[in-house]
C-alpha cells in the first residue's frame, strides 16, 4: 500500500468534489492524488458530441490536476485508460497500491453516471476501501465518524480501519446499534470496545430504542451528529472472490444527508502496514 489515493472522474461536478475532497485529506496524511477517466464508449459518445479528440481527455485531466496543485501543494498524476470502470478503477488501484479510492456518486449528470447500481459495481470490484461522496461540500479531515455494529463486526476490517482512520486524523468512532437481543452483535461490540480501548482511540457507545429500520437509524444518528463520515464493510462470498452490499448498505451509502460513507471489502491485508 502505497501513500495514494486515487479518484475517478468523468469531469462532472460531483467528481470535482470527490477530488477536491480527497486532496483535503491527502494534504493531512501527506499523500499524492492519482486522478483516472476510464475511456469508455461513454467517452467517445461525448468526444463524438462535442467534436473532439481523445487528445482532449488527457488535457483536462492535465487541467484539473494543474488547479489541484496550485490549490493543494499536492503532488498529482493523471492517467486515461481504455476500460470498464467496473474494472478498470479497480485494477489501476492494484497496479499503483492506492491506499483509498474517492468515487463521487451521481444521478444521470455526467459522462459516466457514476450512480445507482453503476457506483454499487465499482465499490464491490475494489480491493481498496472506497469513500463514496456525493454533493456535501469537502470537510479538512474525519472528526466524527460512525461505526454500525453488525454481528460480523468484531475487531477485524472495519474496524482496524477506524482505528487507523481515528489516529490520522484524530477523530471520535461513535459505535452505534440499534436495541437487540442477538448475542452476537452485544458480543461483536464488546471486542470492538475493548479493541478501541486497547489501541487509545476516543469512542462512544450508542444503543438507538427507536425501530426505524437499521439504515435509517444510522443516517440518523450520523446526521444528528454532524457525522463526518459512516464506515460499512460488505459482506464476501465464502470464497472472498465476491462482495455485497445488502439494501440497508445501499441505503446508507446514497442517504439524503449525504455523508460520505467508506466502503471496506474483506480482504487478505497484513495489518501491520496500518501500525497494528
């Protein structure tokens, strides 16, 4: 894992967010941006439209990358890739160790529309977390970020990731579950608790009494906190080939709050890379 990160852009004004709110964060972490168009028939479709060239893909990548390191002091690469982005993004993050991949989401704005199902098959490809961001202004930073207790969410992925996200930036994990007897997920925040305490990150415990569906008790919680960010993991086939993403997961990564949301796929990963 490298110190990149990498955001896809099909130039429309949700990816500039993306971008812009990934070079906040590389500033912190002190990482170089790598921005990406995956030249698809969607591209030519568009060149075709305004009667240009594929010459003019990698002038406005060249151009966007140019404000970014006058704005941010970043360093900044640029690459257009013949592809799929349902592929493409993924196997490009592989090939540079991108440690975060920022993926702007949309409605049917843009070249790509990076939405909908179309943003679920970019997300589950990734072997790198994605941040998926929608039209909420750039933040410097994560200060507060929430954690859904699921029963499968013991210290492993998601929540090793807090704890490397809560020491970059010094954020708060608010632990949240909604009031259930299922022992696996009291015990699930039992682990979590104790490997929040373990590695000194700050954290809160909060157990939602209302019945609002567990999506929409999160999106609420998180909008009542301000919520910088909601950190979910998807679930892996038995062989970890595949990843899902179930309605509730859906639900929080479009919410109407438009909190970004990191995604984490369950992989093979040495933790010690993170410091833990």
């Amino acid at each position: 894992m490298n110190d990149v990160i990498l955001v896809p852009t099909d130039f429309s004004e949700i990816c500039d967010n993306a971008i812009n709110q990934a070079a906040e964060n590389a500033k912190i972490l002190k990482y170089r941006l790598y921005l990406l168009h995956v030249i698809n028939k969607d591209t030519w479709a568009y060149l075709n439209k305004v009667n240009l060239g594929i010459g003019a893909i990698n002038d406005k990548l060249e151009a966007k990358a140019a404000e970014v390191r006058t704005k941010y002091k970043l360093e900044v690469e640029t690459k257009a890739l013949e592809g799929s982005i349902f592929t493409t993004i993924s196997e490009v993050a592989q090939d540079i160790g991108a440690a975060l991949i920022y993926l702007g989401t949309h409605g049917k704005v843009g070249m790509q529309k990076l939405t909908g199902s179309f943003a679920i098959k970019v997300i589950t490809s990734s072997s790198v977390p994605v941040i998926v961001v929608q039209k909420r202004p750039p933040r410097k930073g994560f200060k507060n970020i929430v954690l859904p207790i699921t029963s499968d969410a013991g210290p492993w992925e998601k929540t090793k990731w807090a704890v490397f996200i809560a020491r970059q930036f010094g954020a708060t994990i608010h632990l949240f579950q909604t009031s259930t007897s299922d022992e696996s997920v009291v015990e699930a925040a039992k682990l979590m608790d104790e490997y929040f305490r373990k590695n000194k990150v700050k954290h809160t415990y909060m157990i939602s009494e209302k019945s609002t569906g567990f999506s929409g008790a999160v999106i609420n919680y998180a909008t009542s906190l301000d919520a910088d960010m909601i950190l979910i993991m998807t679930n892996p086939d038995a062989s970890f080939s595949k990843f899902l993403l179930g309605t509730y997961d859906e639900e929080m990564i479009f919410n109407n709050s438009q909190i970004p949301v990191m995604c984490i796929n369950p992989r093979k990963f040495s933790y010690q890379i993170l410091g833990l």
